[in-house]
C-alpha cells in the first residue's frame, strides 16, 4: 500500500514564511536563478533548435518548464517547509534532442506524460525504492554521460569556428571550478557564459542583430499523440535519467 506523507500542521502563516528571508537566503536563491535561466535554456534552445522546433514552440517549452515548475516548487515548498524542487531534468531534455528528429513534437508530449504517469505510479507505490536499490549507479550514470556526450564534444568544433570565444569560455568555466570558494560566489556557468557573450559583443558580431522586445509568453496547448515508436524510444530511459538523478542526491545527501 502506498504511503503519503501528510504535510505538517498547522501550516506555516505570513510572519513565519517571511523570517526566513535573510542576505543568505537571497544570495542564494539569486545564484540558483541565474544558473536556471542560463545554462538549462541554454540546452533547451540547442535541443528545440536540433529538433527543428518553431520559435514559438520553444517559448512554450521554456515556459511551461519555468512557470509550472516554480509554481510547483514553491507550493510545495511552503506546505512540507523544506526545499523541494519539482522541475525538468537536463538529461531528460537532451535526450530528446535526437528524438525530435524523427518524432513530432506531438509524439514528443505524448512519451513525457506517459513517461510522468510511470514515475508518479512508482512514487506512489514505493516501487521507485526498491528501482533505485536494483540500478548499478556506475551504469546508470555511464548511460547519463552518454546522452551528454554529444553535447561536450561540441567543444573540438567550437574551437575550430570561434577560437578566442571557446578558450575564454573554458578559462571562464575552469577558474571557479579550481577555486571552490570563487566557485561558490560565482557559479562557473554563470562565468562562461558571461565570457563567451562578452566575446561576442566585442568581435562586433552582434552588429546589425535586432534584439527582440520584452513581451509576455505565449503558451501554445498541444495535444499530445501516443505512438508505440515514441513510447518505446522515450518513456523507458526518461524515466531511467530521472531515477537516476534521484538516487544520486540521495546518496549525496546521505
């Protein structure tokens, strides 16, 4: 039987909610915005860009990770008062990346909610324990790595078509990689990109580049097709990726 855990009463009111906004706090909640909104959109945009998606496509895609998961998260956040982040994974966005190829975006939706259905029938049953006990982590994590490959191989031809932007931008990213306590201050991604958008203005290619106006989002509603080639080619290692990222914070948390 499943067991759901109750959140705690009686539920934290205003004054409660706000004394726990301090300088600390807000430091850190600052970094972790910048870090959401530049490296994993970053990965989105190349995804939606590999796959042939529409710019409007994308917003809704980037809209939908951002809006609904920071609902998500603060909601329930403030009802078990602990941090807990509901938002997409990283691993799980890039191997779609190959499957946007073949597969309609349709297709794509369509293997994420079915892909959601498992996990939160696993959640719910405690089967997800018994999972995450039986998957070797090296494996697990070797078949992660895997989907990132491409991705970090992107760096050789980087170094072909924009010499002087990729080595600022490893420069960038390794200083406070090799500096922890920079690196705590300063998230390397964060650096990188800031280096290689530096790089850019400076080399006068955004000379002539319109910069779009700030508008609200619009979200496009799909509806979701289910065919047994994208379920069979999705559903499975999405669902592996995020069980995998869950056992690795939990064993970095143990």
């Amino acid at each position: 039987m499943a067991i759901l855990e109750a959140p705690p009463r009686p539920l934290p009111g205003l004054k409660e909610s706000l004394a726990g906004i301090n300088r600390h706090n807000l430091v850190n909640a600052l970094v972790a915005w910048l870090f959401a909104i530049s490296g994993p959109v970053v990965i989105i945009l190349a995804v939606g860009r590999q796959g042939g998606l529409r710019p409007e496509d994308i917003s809704s895609w980037v809209f939908s990770a951002f809006v609904f998961g920071g609902l998500l998260t603060m909601g329930f956040s403030y009802l078990f008062r602990q941090p807990i982040a509901i938002m997409w994974t990283i691993p799980g966005a890039v191997l779609v990346g190959g499957a946007l190829q073949h597969l309609s975006f349709a297709e794509v939706i369509g293997a994420y909610l079915v892909c959601g259905v498992l996990i939160a029938f696993l959640g719910i049953t405690g089967l997800v324990r018994r999972i995450m006990a039986a998957l070797p982590i090296p494996i697990v994590m070797a078949m992660v790595a895997g989907v990132f490959l491409p991705f970090g191989l992107n760096i050789i031809t980087a170094f072909e078509e924009a010499t002087m932007m990729a080595a600022a931008m490893v420069a960038a990213f390794a200083i406070p990689t090799a500096l922890p306590a920079l690196g705590r201050v300063l998230p390397p991604v964060i650096c990188a990109l800031a280096a290689g958008t530096s790089m850019i203005v400076l080399s006068g290619q955004m000379t002539g580049v319109e910069i779009p106006s700030l508008a609200l989002a619009e979200p496009i509603l799909y509806t979701p097709e289910f065919s047994l080639g994208a379920l069979g080619e999705l559903v499975i290692p999405l669902a592996v990726t995020v069980i995998a990222m869950i056992r690795s914070r939990f064993q970095r948390e143990i």
